[in-house]
C-alpha cells in the first residue's frame, strides 16, 4: 500500500497535491492492482482536483447573473417611472391633498401651472410703480423659494424634492449610479425648507383689497351715492333732488359690507380682461345707434380706463378663480363644491333644521341673496350685466380666498391706486365717507391698531388650512406685502405642500364659509342650545350680516327709534321691533318649568307676590341677552389638537390624539343663562329680585350681566337646565342617517362627520352637566340633618316630567310696554 504524504499543505496551494494526484494515478494504472483503501484515496484526490475550479466558474457566473438582474430592474423602474409621470420626475408622490376627485383638464392645468410657477414668484413691477416717490418704502418684487414646486392638479405648491445629478460630463453608468441613490434615498434626511425661512412675498400690486373697490369710480356712482347719478335722482313733494344714498338690505336697512363691492369689482375686472364683448346696437367705432339703453348700459360697465394698469397685471389671477361651471360640476368628490350652491333642501337633508351648521349656512346665503337684491334695486347697470350665479361665484370667492390687512395711514399700501382727486383727503376721512357695515358710521372712534381691511390674496389662497399648519403668514406693513414662513418649530419637508391656518374656526363654520373641512378633529365644534327661540342679532356673520338692524341690536337703544329715524331705515326698523316682538313670546318657553318650586307659578290668578316679579325680571332678561350668540353656544375644543395636515408622502406619523380623549369645557355663559332660568325668590340671600332689578341698569363699561355661581341649590337647578336644554338640541338629530357614507370627502360625508361631532359635543356637554348635578346631590343628601325645611327640599326640585302650562306664564305679554 502506499504511504500517505504526511506533509502539511504548502501555501502553492492545489499545484502540488494536483502533481501529486498525478503521480499516484499513473502508478496505480499501471500496476492495475490496488486495494479498496487506495481506490476510495484515488477516488477523494481526483474529486479534489477537479471540484476547485468548476466551483469558481460558477460563482462568477451566478455574481454576473445577480448584475445583469439588478441593472435590468432597475431600467425598468426608471422607464415605468418616467411613462406614469407623463416627464415629470416628481409627479409620483404629488400627495392628495384634498382627498378629492382630479378632474382633467389640460388647458385649464396648463393656466394654473403657469400661474403658481410665475405670477407671484417672478413678479416685477413697472418701472412707474417701483419709482413712485410717495410709496418708496414699499416692497413689490414677489418671490418664491426655490425649494417650492407647482401642484397644478390641486391648485397649490409643495416642497421639491432634491435632484440627482445631471452632469452631461459624467459617463451614463455614473448617472445611472446617482439617479438610483436619489430614488432609494430615505426622505427624511431632505432637510426640505427650514424652520422660520421665507417661503413666499405676496407684494402689493399683486394684492386686491377691498379699498381698492370702494375706490372705484363706478361703484362709488352706482352703491355708495358718492359721485352724483341724475338716473337714480327723483323729485320728492318738496320739487329737490332725491340725495343719493348707498345701497342697503332691504329688510333691516344695513348697509352692505365691503366685500359685497370686493365681488363686483372682481366681476368687473374679470369681464375686463375677456376679450372685449360686442356691445349690442353699436357701430364699428363702438358708439351706441339711436342712443340704445341697453347698449349705454354695457359701455357703462365696460369702462375700465380707470384700471387698464390691474387688467394686464391681473388677467392670470383671474383666470384660475373658480367659475359657475366649477362649482355646479356633477361630481360627488369636486373639490369646488360649496354649501351656498345648494338647494335648501339639500341643505336640510344633511343638517337638521336649526342647528349651528345649518343656520350658518342659510345665514351666509340670506346675506348674498340679499346683497344681490340690494345691488340691484339700486343699479340697472349692475342688473344688466350681472346674473345671479356670477355674483353668487364671486362672492363665495371672495369669502373663502380674501386674507384680513391692518394698515394705518403710514402703510404705502392704503396709498396705492389713489387717484389725483382723493390724494388731498385724509384716510380717515375717506373711510368715513363709506358707508358699509364695517366703514362709514360703524368706523368706530378707535383705529389705534388701524384699519380692518380685506384682501384677495393670489397663491396664498391656495394654500389649504389647517390648525396646526406648517407655515404662518402675516400682512407686513412695512413692505405692503403678505409673507408666508415656515414654522418656526419645524421645517416643512420636502414632499409636503404648504399649509396655513385661516383662523380659529370650527367644523361647521369651516365648512359653510370655505366648503370643505380637514375631518381629523383638529378643530373645535360649535353647539347651540338656543332651542326655543331663534337668534336674530349677531347669527356668527360678525357685521357682515344680521338679520335685525344695528341700531336694534343694543336692546337698550331699542326704546330710543321714533319719528327721527332717516325715512329710508324707519320701516325697516318698526318691522324688525314686530319681529322682537314674536321672540319675546318665544322666550316665554323657557320660563315654564319653574324650577326650585313645588307648585307652578300661575300669573294669571296675580297675587303681587317676589316670585310673580321675579319672573318677570328673568323674562326682561333674557330678552336682553336673547340675540347674543355667547350667551347660548357653547365650543367644545378639538378631541385631537395636534393632528397634523394629510400629507400623503410623509415618514412621520400624522395622527393625534386618541379620538375618546377628554376635553375641556368652557361653559360659563351658558350656565349663567341657566341660573338666570332657574332663580327663585329666596335666592342670593334672599335677594334675587334686587339684584336683577340692579342687572337690568346699563353697565358703565358697557359689559352684560351675568349672574354668577350663588349656592349649591342654584347651582344644582342650572346643571340641570343645562341637561335639559341639551336633550331638547339632540331631538334634532334624530332622523339623521348615523352611517358613515362610503365616499370620504363627498358633500354627504362631509354633513356626517360635522353633525357626528355636533352630537358628540352636545353628549359631552349633557354628561358633564348631569355628573356635575348629581355631585351636588349627593352632597345635599351626605348633609342633611333634621334641621332642614320644606323650602329647602323644594329648591332641589326640577321639572323632569314636562313643563308647566303655558298660559300660566300668558300675562307677562302684558308687561311688553315696560320694554320700550
């Protein structure tokens, strides 16, 4: 047998075992003799020495393969990338900002792509605008920063992305190379756009403001009577001249608010920057045969000579703005429908009648009906040239996309578009002789901070809101220009469009004014439980609108209208005292439960008692404070605070707190309203007639009364109320669908998750109230003693079972002359 080589392996590594194998063989075969041991050692040498290089042949075969197949996906996720994106090498993460249905149309995308590429951000002015010596102090280039991209398909900009390299010097695999690294990056390390960084300059050219329609010329002629119109003059009994006066709601006699102008001066503009209209019955030279009415009519509406300098800066803004044929789109998801576009019953269907969202939607579309009317009855001009759904478009425009300007007399912004002859007027004065809801006589004596104007803001109303936005904006008035930056607690990240806050409001009102809601319970919920009456006074509009006349609205003043009332407000202010006259019976509901006593007060058997004047005195009340809004809504706050914008391309989590989450409740004036409603006689020490009698004294600092926490037995009788008053709100949402509808974002689901809420809060509101009572209860119970009274038992008495009849309370109607 041959001897094995004991020898360690040198490091030639297989070239002398393979000499040797050889060797061994050719012995062997020779001798053609060997045993089993030697064929099994025959057998390993010869495996050994042909297994080490088949090995390596197929690994570097199978590393190849794995190169080919990776560089072949790779090609093929660029060419799919780049045929879904249509070119466009970020269009892949545009995030749905809204949820909402993308309805194509090319032209109008290629409008809106040049305009957020281009108006603002490329914005320069006019050499005569930027050397104007009186506005030298002002700003006008507008600027983007770099890192901001267009959205045209949702009308807004985000965050860009960083690019890969694209240096032509480089070879193709080194583009390949970095082109891959950009799309495998993790985007969470793109910094995006800093915290507290520029993010956009909206300067003042760009900027339409409300006082730049009061300043038109043919407004100034046709609603505010400023400029002499011998059309509307009419000779009265005396032979003189009707003096010209500004439009008013016919029904209160208010003067319209400002932005009722904004609208028709944008309707003007926008007719403007058409291609010009044929005017009917003129001649080439655009001079009107046999003087034709309805052709002076059109010629009067057309002249814009005084703003032929906004039309050419202006047109591209005007374009994109949503039209009539926008917002009456069929389409379950689009994203320009608006509440004030629908029928009433449509209205009523998704929000029970006389709920918060409800009446503001009714209320917001009274008010365009009735600036219509007003505007109208005064101008046939306007008549002829404005339809209905215009003004209705442009008013909703003007609602949802106009941003508030507080400027003084030193801001070169109110002093843009002056003409020659409003140049020596004061600014003070000029608004004064204005007479809107917010300007002329409602001017007010304190403009310390200066003057609330509005403005319609190009690209900045495109931003979507929300109440943790990630950019702020503000008007600055050094430079006339609105800046948006970035939140100064974080940057905003690449992928993410820009979102700004429009103001504190809540689900329904977001809704009613703006159409839409962020539905992630971010926001605060509005609950009403004026549920006997209907408020007339301030209906959440501010001084937009009413539904009675200012000067009705301090019911203190009220007795003060007589035969020195202007003739032309004098009817509308004697119908509005018919219309209090009708909520104070309605109030009288209210009174019927006489809490706090075991036997109901029946003040048709009069006896002069402190609990017949005392009810009197509630009733005098509460016509007081029954047209103000506070003293009867209550806001519950957002059940997630820090939910953060839908953003669909993000690494961070969006959500916020659980939707079960307590939350805390101011209800203070409500409850001072239920103690008003639940006070008896040996209240306050026995001194509750007194102390409303003091109540019903105008306060020196204007303040309203409020009856404040006087025991536990008060105390117990208003939670109580309070209870009551909301089983009598949730009764209205009864016959509401609770189903969540299957398309998020439509027009139904939007209605379902505002009146959900309203539920919801109405249910926290009553279990507060009621575990509140029930403390009290126990306590009264915990401390009893057999000193107690029968008097004292029945101030823990309340109505549960119904209220006390009607007529009981019929002969306070008979003290109505106390109130005038």
């Amino acid at each position: 047998m041959a001897k094995r080589d004991k020898r360690p392996h040198s490091d030639d590594g297989g070239r002398n075992n393979r000499k040797t194998a050889n060797k061994s063989s050719d012995r062997l075969l020779k001798s053609k003799k060997w045993s089993k041991e030697e064929d099994a050692e025959l057998s390993l040498v010869v495996s050994v020495s042909s297994r080490k290089p088949l090995h390596g042949l197929r690994r570097n075969v199978f590393t190849l393969a794995i190169v080919i197949g990776l560089i072949a996906v790779l090609f093929m996720m660029l060419v799919s990338r780049e045929r879904n994106d249509g070119g466009n090498s970020d269009d892949y993460r545009i995030p749905k900002i809204d949820k909402m249905e993308v309805l194509t149309d090319p032209e109008r995308d290629n409008r809106t792509l040049d305009f957020l590429n281009n108006f603002v951000c490329n914005y320069k002015p006019d050499s005569a605008i930027s050397t104007d010596a009186i506005l030298a102090t002002t700003y006008w280039e507008g600027y983007c920063h770099p890192r901001l991209s267009a959205e045209p398909h949702h009308r807004t900009q985000r965050v860009s992305f960083s690019r890969p390299i694209d240096d032509k010097s480089l070879p193709w695999w080194r583009k390949i190379m970095h082109r891959v690294a950009f799309d495998l990056r993790d985007s969470s390390r793109d910094g995006g756009i800093p915290a507290g960084e520029l993010v956009m300059r909206l300067p003042r050219p760009l900027q339409i403001w409300d006082l730049d329609a009061l300043r038109d010329k043919y407004i100034q002629k046709e609603f505010l009577g400023l400029v002499p119109n011998v059309d509307r003059g009419v000779d009265d009994s005396t032979g003189r001249k009707r003096p010209n006066v500004a439009a008013m709601h016919k029904d209160t006699g208010n003067p319209l608010d400002s932005g009722a102008y904004l609208a028709v001066y944008l309707i003007r503009l926008l007719d403007g920057s058409r291609p010009e209209r044929a005017s009917r019955n003129a001649d080439d030279d655009g001079q009107c045969i046999n003087d034709d009415e309805t052709c002076n009519l059109l010629r009067q509406w057309d002249d814009l000579g005084q703003h032929k300098q906004r039309l050419r800066q202006l047109s591209k803004y005007l374009a994109v703005l949503p039209t009539v044929s926008d917002r009456l789109a069929e389409s379950p998801m689009n994203p320009h429908s608006h509440p004030l576009y629908w029928p009433l019953y449509t209205t009523d269907s998704l929000f029970p009648r006389h709920t918060v969202t409800n009446d503001l939607i009714r209320h917001y579309a009274s008010m365009i009906n009735s600036e219509y009317d007003a505007l109208k009855l005064i101008s046939a001009n306007f008549e002829e040239n404005v339809l209905y759904f215009d003004y209705l478009s442009m008013r909703i425009n003007v609602l949802s996309r106009a941003f508030g300007v507080s400027a003084s007399t030193n801001d070169g912004g109110v002093h843009w578009g002056v003409s020659d002859d409003m140049k020596g007027i004061s600014l003070m004065e000029e608004m004064r002789s204005y007479e809107t809801s917010n300007f002329g006589r409602y001017l007010g004596d304190n403009v310390k901070e200066g003057f609330k104007f509005r403005s319609m803001c190009p690209l900045l109303d495109m931003y979507n809101s929300h109440p943790n936005a990630n950019a702020i904006w503000r008007y600055d008035s050094m430079t006339s220009s609105y800046v948006v930056h970035a939140s100064k607690k974080s940057n905003i990240p690449a992928g993410h469009s820009i979102v700004v806050s429009y103001g504190k409001y809540t689900e329904g009102h977001m809704f009613a004014k703006y159409g839409y809601i962020n539905g992630d319970a971010s926001s605060p919920t509005e609950i009403s439980l004026a549920v006997f009456h209907r408020i007339l006074g301030d209906v959440g509009l501010g001084r937009q609108f009413s539904l009675l006349p200012f000067d009705l609205l301090d019911p203190h003043s009220r007795h003060e209208i007589g035969s020195d009332s202007q003739s032309e407000t004098k009817g509308s202010l004697l119908s509005a005292m018919e219309v209090l006259d009708v909520q104070s019976r309605e109030l009288l509901r209210y009174l019927l439960f006489d809490d706090g006593y075991r036997e109901c007060i029946d003040l048709s058997v009069s006896s002069g008692s402190r609990d017949e004047e005392l009810k009197l005195l509630k009733w005098q009340h509460l016509i007081l404070i029954a047209n103000h809004r506070d003293a009867w809504t209550v806001r519950v706050p957002p059940t997630s605070p820090d939910a953060r914008p839908l953003q669909t391309y993000s690494s961070a989590k969006q959500g916020g707190k659980d939707q079960n989450a307590s939350v805390g409740l101011n209800a203070k004036k409500v409850i001072s309203t239920c103690r008003l409603l639940s006070l008896i006689s040996d209240d306050i020490g026995g001194n509750a007639v007194g102390h409303l009698r003091e109540g019903l004294a105008v306060p020196a600092n204007g303040s309203r009364f409020r009856l404040e926490k006087h025991g536990d037995a008060l105390e117990y009788r208003a939670m109580m109320c309070v209870v009551r008053l909301c089983n009598v709100a949730l009764s209205r949402y009864a016959k509401i669908d609770s189903k969540e509808p299957e398309i998020v974002g439509s027009r139904e689901w939007n209605a379902w998750y505002i009146v959900g809420g309203e539920v919801r809060a109405l249910e926290i509101l009553r279990t507060t109230a009621a575990s509140e009572a029930h403390k009290l209860m126990r306590q009264y119970h915990q401390g009893r003693s057999g000193k107690e009274t029968t008097a004292t038992n029945a101030a823990m008495t309340v109505r549960e079972e119904g209220a006390c009849p009607l007529n009981y309370s019929l002969p306070l109607l008979l003290h109505e002359r106390l109130m005038n």
